[in-house]
C-alpha cells in the first residue's frame, strides 16, 4: 500500500468552494504542493490566502466546503474517496493537527488528562486506562508541562495558553503520526511564549520524525525551521522551493514583496515596504494571474493568461513558480532577520 | 464551596422576606372583603353589619397593615402561617398536605419534557435544515401553541372516555390505591405538562448545540479521530447541556402555572387547585401561604442550579 516513489502527502490541483451569500467563494484554486517524509515545509501567504482551507482539506475537516478539484494523497491513498471509517482512523494517528487558538480548541469541560487519553485510546482500544494515563502523563512530561501528574487532572482554564499549546502538541504526537499539520501554532500566544512552543514543535518533530507542515506568517520562523516553503496567494501556489532558494532568489513577485515587507537588521524601519493594495476577491478573483492588480510587472499578458507552477532556476532543488516573467527577477535579499 | 452555598443561602433568605412582604401588602391592597365572603348574600340582614364588623375585629383586619405584618411575620417565623379564612384549618398544613401531588407532578414533567427535548433538539441540531429539523419545530411550535387545557379536555375524552384506559381525575383510585394507581392518575397530568415544557426546550438545545457544534474544540475532536457520534455526545451534547440547567430553572415558575391549570382540569390534589379556590373566596391566609411557597420553591430551584452548575462546568469559580 505504501507506494515509495511517491512523497509522503501530494496536493494536486486542490480547488475548495464555499457556498455564500454573495455567491461562491473559491477559497482554494488549484493549490498543489508535496511533503516528504521527516522533511517541514512552511506554507506562508496573507490572510485569506487559503492555507488553513488547503491545510483543513487534508483531514476532511472543512466542514460547509466543497471540493471541487484535485486529490489529496497520503501514502499513495486519495483522502479524498476514503471511506468515512477509514478516515477516523487516519486522523490523529497517522495525521494529526496542531490548532491556532490553544484557548479553544480544547473541551472546557474536560480533563487536559481524558482528552489526550481520548486521542491515545481512539487508536489504541486494547490501551487500558491505566496505561493510557501513564503514558499521557509521559507525553505532558515530554512536551515540558512540569508536575505532569498534577496537570493531569486539570481543566484547560486552568492552563495559561502557552502550556495549552503544550497540551495541544502533546496531544497531537501521542500516537506518533507521520504528518503533524500545525495552523498557525503561535499566532494566538504571547510573543515571550512563541519562540519555547516553537523551540518544542522542533523537539517533538525530531521525536517523532514526523513530517510537518507548518502554517505562520513569519517568515522568520519558515527560515529557521522549515526545510522548503510553499508561497501561497488567492488560493492558489505562486512559489515553492526549498527555504534557502526562494528567500535568496524569490523567482515571484510577490514573494519578494513578502520580503520585503519585513522588518530587517540591515535597513532602518521607515524602508519597510508592505506590498501596496489588498488580496483580490474570492468571490470573483481577477482573470489571468490572481496578483496582476498589484504586481509591479503586470502587463497585459498578465491580465489575461493564467500562469501556471512551472521549474524555474538551475540548482539542483527543486524551485517553482507561477509568473510569466520570472525571469525578470533579479536576485533580490539575501537573508532574512527576525 | 461550603461559603459559596452558604451565601447563596443567606441571599436567598433576604430575597424571600422581601417577597413575604410584597405578597402581603399586595394582597391586602386587593379589593373586596374577606369576611363579607364567608356570608352568603341572603343572610346579610340588619345587625350583620356589627357582626362583620366583630370578626374583622377578631380577624386583626382593623389594626394598622404593619401591625398586622408583624403579627403574621412572627407566627411564620414558628411555622404558623395562619388559619384559613374558610375552613378555618391552619394554611401550613394545607399547603403540606398539597406539595407532595404538586412536585410529584411538576418533577415528572420535567424528566418527560427532558427525555423528549434532548433527544429531539440533538437530532434537530444534526440533521439541521432537513426535514427531521422542520418536523421537529413544527412540533414544538404545536404543544407550545395549544392551551395545555385544551389538551387536557382532549385527553380525558380519548383516554378516560372513549378507550377507559386512564382515569380522567384525581390522584388515586377511593379505595384503591398504591403505585401503579398513582402512576396511572399521573400519566396524563404529566404528560400534557411535559409536552408543554418540551416545546421550548427542545428550540434550546437545538440552538444550543447547533453553536457548540461549530466550535473549535469539536473540529479537535473530529482530527483526533472521534466518531461523529463520540464528538456530539462526548464533547458538544456536554456543552450545550450545561447552560439548560438555567434555562429549566428560569421555566419553572411557568411550569408551575402550568400544573395550576392542569390540576384543575385533572382534578388533581395539588397546591394549584387549592390556591385557585383561595383566590375566588380572597382566602388572605391562604393565598399568601400558596405565594411564600412558590417563591421558596423557586429560590429553592435557582440555588440548586447554582450549585449544580458549580459542579458540572469546571469554569465556574466557586471561591
Ligand atoms: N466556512 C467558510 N465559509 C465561507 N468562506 C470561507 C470559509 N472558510 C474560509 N473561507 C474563506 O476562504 C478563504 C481562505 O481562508 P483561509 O482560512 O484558508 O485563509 P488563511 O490563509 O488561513 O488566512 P489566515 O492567515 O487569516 O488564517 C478566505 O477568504 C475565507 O474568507
Ligand atoms: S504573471 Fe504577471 S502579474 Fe503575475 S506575478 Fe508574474 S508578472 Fe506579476
Ligand atoms: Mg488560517
């Protein structure tokens, strides 16, 4: 059943509609990326982009959308056509998820202890109970909770949101997946608890050798522990390379205006540039390529073909990119600061 | 959480004494005559009025209301809440007498109203906006809309009278009696009352669910790999259940109203029937009895509420 010549997680052709009001939303437009085993890949983008949709979609988790395109596939099986069943047993096992907001992703009502026991016996019905505490309390240990025993036993608001996060992490490796999707980990936490969460996401990856997908907006972050980043924009890939390639050599214009939007050691504050202009609509993104509006390169090409993901560049890894005039790129910075 | 309940308590007593005392001086303020009321019209005569005059003088009606508070604020203090105007009984044993049939009533309209509206409410709030959904409001609106007398008559004509299966009045057979005898004078009574409470309840925990359903920690649940069944009833159902301990406290006065109309149609021996009669013969002692025990029953309601809401939702600090 595991087929080796394919990465471990394929996105192809991902297209995901919601249903509005004002009409249909095409929150995903064709998003196609890959993950191999052990390896962390960054998705970044502005709000709105569609990384959690893409990232939701993978589990089955988008509830009112409807995917109209494309294959999800882990180890070769299309998540997509699963039987329900079969699903379940994949998620929290062989997939698990780390969420945004630790202050609600957990049950109020229960035990941090009962809902990592939960996650342990959901795929292991032969785990008594008394092992599954010990083994939970273990978990809590590992991801840094001290007096694990104690924390056992207490209620999510009892937690401050960086040990939620921990609970979360702990939770989400319990069962040693070989894919842990993390949406945005540290968005919701105190700057001062950002870096111990992320600092712990690398441990527990290394533990687990689990691949990771790792949703942010900091690119600070991708650069630091991600080993290829996906550059997404209006719902579709506009780059993807591995980490050093494209933040050295961004071969799409947007993504060097993610570049350098950021705050930088080696330019003063008043020289941040934030890309002029907001995302296009989701209801009716623009024809031809979904930036044009805002690209300092736009012309009418632009406006009215559609640039697919194409091989870019001469090194050895892998770089892709949706422009029509990649070329023009010149080598723009070279090294991003936190 | 011992000073927690302690002090729930203490609120609650203050809050009562000054229901006491409202209900007093209302019903006082109430027009008409209680001793013209215990003579038929045709024995009024000439020297009647000295004679009414006598037993409002016997009665403490003459002496100033804050008096005659005080007087009645003492004896209550001892249990003694007066005698009945009419029957001259004491209104505490009256009212004793009556709360048994009135809880029994009112506490198995509720398990009914519950075992319909979680149940109901869950699968409406699942398959929401299918048909299941639409025929489940449209039941709730029914019971809510149809005047719980109404039904009662219906019932007593299908059930007592037309099949003979259920007694149509009263709580035991003459002569009969035991539990299934009860059990079977309680069914209708029950029932229609259930049904009335089980409307509303139902629209709640739909919604309530519905808005549980779409939270954080449910989509948690479903990516560790929970069964829609193990997410609705192990995580949300638990959540939206929470808050629906105040909503049945907040119903209780209402279901109380109800029982004091279904004890008239059925007949049935509880403080409602007791109280009706009270009011149309302006029994002083009486009515005022019958509203002290509603009030207590309804603080007695909201206290368990508070403590039980202290211990199922773990968010509730206590301190
Ligand atoms: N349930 C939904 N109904 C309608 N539109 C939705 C729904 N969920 C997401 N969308 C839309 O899909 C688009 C992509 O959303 P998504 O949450 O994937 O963005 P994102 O890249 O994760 O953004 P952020 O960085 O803010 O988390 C957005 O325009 C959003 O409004
Ligand atoms: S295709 Fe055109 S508009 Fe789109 S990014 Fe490239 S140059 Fe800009
Ligand atoms: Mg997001």
């Amino acid at each position: 059943m595991d087929d080796n010549t394919e990465p471990l997680l394929v996105i192809d052709d991902l297209a995901v509609e919601f249903r509005t009001d004002e009409g249909v939303v095409k929150a995903v437009d064709g998003a196609a990326f890959t993950i191999d085993r052990g390896e962390i890949v960054g998705v970044v983008g502005e709000s709105g982009s569609g990384k959690s949709v893409t990232a939701m979609s993978i589990l089955g988790l988008v509830k009112s959308g409807r995917r109209v395109r494309g294959a999800i596939r882990f180890r070769g099986r299309d998540l997509g056509t699963l039987p329900a069943k079969e699903l379940r047993s994949i998620r929290g096992a062989e997939i698990a998820m780390i969420f945004q907001d630790p202050m609600t992703a957990l049950n109020p009502v229960v035990t941090i202890g009962r809902q990592i026991v939960e996650a342990l016996r959901l795929h292991d019905k032969r785990l008594s109970k008394a092992a599954a505490r010990d083994r939970a309390i273990e978990l809590l240990a590992l991801v840094g909770m001290p007096d694990a025993a104690a924390r056992f036993k207490q209620f999510p608001h009892e937690f401050s949101g960086g040990m939620r996060q921990r609970a979360m992490i702990a939770m989400a490796i319990a069962n040693g997946p070989s894919l842990l999707i993390a949406d945005e980990p540290t968005t919701a936490l105190d700057v001062t608890i950002q870096a111990q969460v992320l600092d712990l996401l690398k441990v527990a990856q290394q533990e687990t050798q689990a691949a990771t997908l790792l949703i942010t907006h900091d690119l600070g972050v991708v650069a630091e522990l991600a080993d290829r980043v996906v550059v997404m924009y209006a719902g579709r890939v506009v780059e993807q390379g591995d980490v050093t390639t494209v933040f050295t050599a961004p071969r799409h214009p947007y993504t060097v205006g993610l570049l350098e939007s950021l705050p930088r050691l080696d330019r003063d504050v008043d020289e941040l540039h934030p890309i002029p202009g907001s995302p296009p609509s989701l209801l009716a993104p623009p024809p031809g390529c979904p930036f044009h509006p805002r690209c300092p390169l736009a012309r009418d090409r632009c406006r009215t073909e559609r640039p697919e993901l194409r091989v870019v560049g001469n090194g050895t890894a892998v770089h892709r990119t949706a422009c029509h005039f990649a070329e023009e790129l010149a080598a723009v910075p070279t090294e991003v600061t936190r | 959480m011992t000073a927690f309940v302690v002090r729930r308590i203490l609120v609650n007593i203050i809050v009562f004494i000054l229901i006491g005392i409202g209900v007093f001086l209302l019903v006082r303020a109430a027009p008409g005559d209680p001793v013209r009321m215990m003579i038929r019209p045709e024995d009024l005569q000439e020297g009647s009025e000295a004679f009414i005059q006598g037993r409002r003088e016997e009665l403490g009606l003459n002496d100033p209301i804050l008096v005659q508070y005080a007087r009645w604020f003492l004896d209550a203090l001892t249990g003694d809440l007066g005698s009945s105007f009419i029957s001259r009984q004491p209104v505490s044993g009256l009212l004793a007498e009556r709360l048994g049939p009135t809880i029994l009533l009112m506490s198995t309209a509720l398990g009914i109203s519950l075992l319909i509206a979680i149940p109901l409410g869950t699968v409406a709030a699942i398959r929401r906006n299918t048909s299941v959904d639409y025929a489940a409001a449209a039941l709730s609106l029914g019971v809510i809309s149809i005047p719980s007398f109404f039904l009662g008559i219906v019932a007593i004509y299908v059930f007592s009278l037309q099949l003979g299966w259920l007694p149509s009045s009263g709580m035991s057979t003459p002569g009969g009696g035991g539990g299934t005898d009860v059990l079977q004078h309680l069914i209708m009574p029950a029932a229609i009352l259930g049904l009335a409470g089980a409307g509303p309840l139902t629209r709640y925990v739909r919604g309530s669910l519905i808005d549980e359903l779409s939270a954080d920690y449910v989509r948690t649940a479903e990516a560790k790999g929970g069964s829609p069944a193990r997410v609705v009833t192990r995580h949300a159902l638990r959540n939206s259940l929470i808050p629906l301990i105040t909503i049945i406290m907040i119903n209780i006065p209402q279901m109380l109203a109800g029982a004091v109309v279904l004890e008239q149609v059925f007949a049935w021996p509880g403080m409602g029937q007791l109280a009706v009669r009270a009011v149309t013969q302006q029994d002083y002692p009486v009515i005022v009895g019958f509203a002290l025990y509603v009030a207590a029953l309804v603080l007695i309601c909201n206290l368990i509420a508070d403590i039980a809401y202290a211990i199922v939702d773990p968010r509730v600090k206590v301190s």
